[in-house]
C-alpha cells in the first residue's frame, strides 16, 4: 500500500509575519498599519500585534505612523550579500583552479590574525592539509608569509610577538631575524615560494594582493616532485590577477 507523505507543519503566524515584512519592504518611504493590513489582507487588529511585535525585535522601525525595516533586517540582507560575494570567490578560485591545474587559496589578514576565506581544489589536487593552524604558524606557510609581508613593521612584529617564529619542519625558516629579513626583501606584487616550510613534501606559492589598509593573498600549492610547474602556475595567476580581482567582485569586507 502507497505511503502518504505528511503535509509540512506551518506556523500561520510566523507566515503573516513575513507577509508583513515583505510589504513593509516594498514601500521605500515607508508605510502605514492600515495600508499593510490591506495590502497584506489580515485583520488590522493582528497587523497591529505583528508590527509591534516586529519593531521591538528590531525587524521594523516606526516613525511618525509609517513602518519601515529596522537594522535586524538589514543585517539579514546584509548577511546574504556576505554569502553571495563569498560563492563568487569560491566559483572564482575554483575557475582558476581548473584553468591552472592547482590547487588556489583565498586568504585575508584581519583583526591581527590570518583568515582562510576560501579554498578551490579536487581529489586529484588536494589542498594543503591544515595540521597546524594556520593563525598560529603564518611565518612557516607561504600564505601567512605574504600577509605579513604586506604589514608595517609595528605590525609585523605584533603579529610575531603573538605567535612566535618555530620550527614546523626542517625547512621552516629558523628565526625572527631571518623572517623579517626575508619579508623585508620582497619587491611589490613580488610572489612568496615556500619549499616544505609548513608541509613536508609540499611548495607554495603567495601573491599579495593590497586593498586599503587590508592584506590579502591568492595562493597555490603543489606536490614537491612536481615543483617545476610552481613558477609558471604562480606567474600565470599573478598576469591574471587584475581580471580575477574583478571577477571575485572585490570585497575586503566579506
């Protein structure tokens, strides 16, 4: 005997709430109780009870009579442009990924600490294993390194007094001393190649990207017996970068 499905529980009075909201939105100006109840079809007395309801929320705001969306719904809306951009980098980097044959990195410094935004790669061409994090170790990998390249020296030293230079693996740079002298002496648009640094028989390479006061890195990586493709990978993204930047639709603030 055929099963039925069961028809899905709906709440009728979060419905006339949304109901409600999109009404207010259509109105740039603003709009009144009554005008919403009409245009919503609900009673004006239960208009009443979900506006109020939805401006102590701080989903509505009313001034002089006419409802207008508060800061809680603009921080939805704003939490889905957050999310949009975000997908954008992600089908971005996984473009290049599959133009280049490697696998690519998004990554910002922000709020003194290195952040991962994004990562495109395939079972064939694994990203980099995260072992150690990577806001703590930024001076072993090639992605922490061209951040803090971009940094001012206060900067820097802050970030290093916070997590201090240490060995990750053999090849990881020895010292303070040494790290700085090696950002130090990176030319502008510069890209930064790290060799088994942060991962044994792995090499990367960074390109900084400045935006403002902000820090930003694409990067990329390979299997060490496969070093001889880095350079070329990292040049070829680095002469693509304008055209990438704009594809990504640029946003430090995401």
């Amino acid at each position: 005997m055929a099963t039925q499905t069961a028809a899905p529980t709906l709440i009728g009075s979060v419905q006339r709430a949304l109901r409600l909201l999109e009404a207010v939105a259509s109105h740039e100006d603003g709009a009144p109780a009554k005008q919403l109840a009409r245009e919503t079809g609900l009673p004006l007395p239960t208009t009443y009870h979900l506006l109020r309801t939805l401006t102590h929320e701080g989903y509505l705001l009313r001034e002089k009579g006419a409802f207008y969306l508060g800061e809680a719904a603009a921080r939805l809306a704003g939490g889905g442009a957050v999310q949009n951009r975000r997908i954008k980098i992600e089908d971005s980097l996984a473009h290049w990924r599959d133009e280049i044959g490697v696998p690519v990195y998004f990554a910002l410094y922000r709020d003194g600490e290195i952040e991962l935004v994004a990562v495109a790669d395939t079972p064939n061409s694994p990203a980099v294993e995260e072992w150690a994090d990577f806001r703590e170790t930024g001076h072993a990998h090639a992605i922490g390194q061209c951040l803090l390249s971009q940094l001012d020296l206060k900067s820097r030293q802050d970030h290093l007094d916070r997590h201090p230079v240490e060995a990750i693996t053999p090849y990881t740079v020895r010292n303070r001393r040494m790290l700085l002298e090696r950002l130090g002496g990176l030319g502008r648009m510069e890209p930064l190649v790290e060799r088994q640094e942060y991962a044994l028989g792995t090499v990367c390479a960074a390109i900084p990207i400045t935006a403002g006061s902000i820090a930003a890195t694409l990067a990329i990586s390979l299997p060490l017996h496969q070093e001889e493709r880095l350079l070329p990978a990292v040049e070829r993204l680095r002469t693509e970068i304008g055209s990438l930047i704009s594809s990504l639709a640029f946003s430090i603030s995401i």
